[in-house]
C-alpha cells in the first residue's frame, strides 16, 4: 500500500506544468507587463551631431510600433538604424530639420 502510495506521489510530482493544468482543466494565468510611460517627444530632447546622428538628452520614452522602448541619454540613433522596428533618426530629421 505504501508503494503504491509512493508510486503515486513521484509520478505526480514528475507530471509537467502543462499536464497538471490538462488534467485539472486549468487555463494559464495571463499576467500583463508593465509599460513604460510614454510622453510626447519634442526635438528639443534630441541633440543633432555633425555626423547626422542624434542623441536624447535625457533618458526618453520612444513610441514605435512594436510598443514603447526606454532610450538613455547619449544613445546613438543613426538613420536606417531601426529602434524597434522605427527609424527614430529618420522621423527626428524629417520633424526637427524643417
């Protein structure tokens, strides 16, 4: 009896994750990440360098289209080098150099 016992209690607690929460028809728990916040960007939070790349001045928030992404201060942001999907130095000469 204490075999069997035994037996049971080592198969249990070999069972994955996922076939303990098939067998007791447990769905996963979706826990959300959070966000950083994201303020509106202006030009002047961005320094242009002579080589044509910017940096922020402080650390920043960038919306892209893959979600928000935490810039620090210095970074390098170079066009045809996508932060997360988006040409940051690229929308900073098309919206600051006017």
């Amino acid at each position: 009896m204490l075999r069997k016992l035994l037996a049971a209690f080592v198969l249990t607690a070999a069972a994955s994750p996922a076939a303990m929460a098939q067998m007791y028809n447990m769905q996963p728990i979706q826990i959300p990440q959070p966000q950083p916040a994201v303020a509106p960007l202006h030009c002047g939070d961005f320094e242009r360098h002579t080589d044509g790349t910017w940096s922020p001045l402080h650390p920043v928030v960038i919306p892209t289209r893959n979600g928000p992404v935490p810039v620090k201060a210095g970074a390098l942001l170079q066009v045809g080098t996508p932060v997360s999907g988006t040409d940051v130095a690229a929308t900073l000469n098309r919206e600051c150099m006017g």
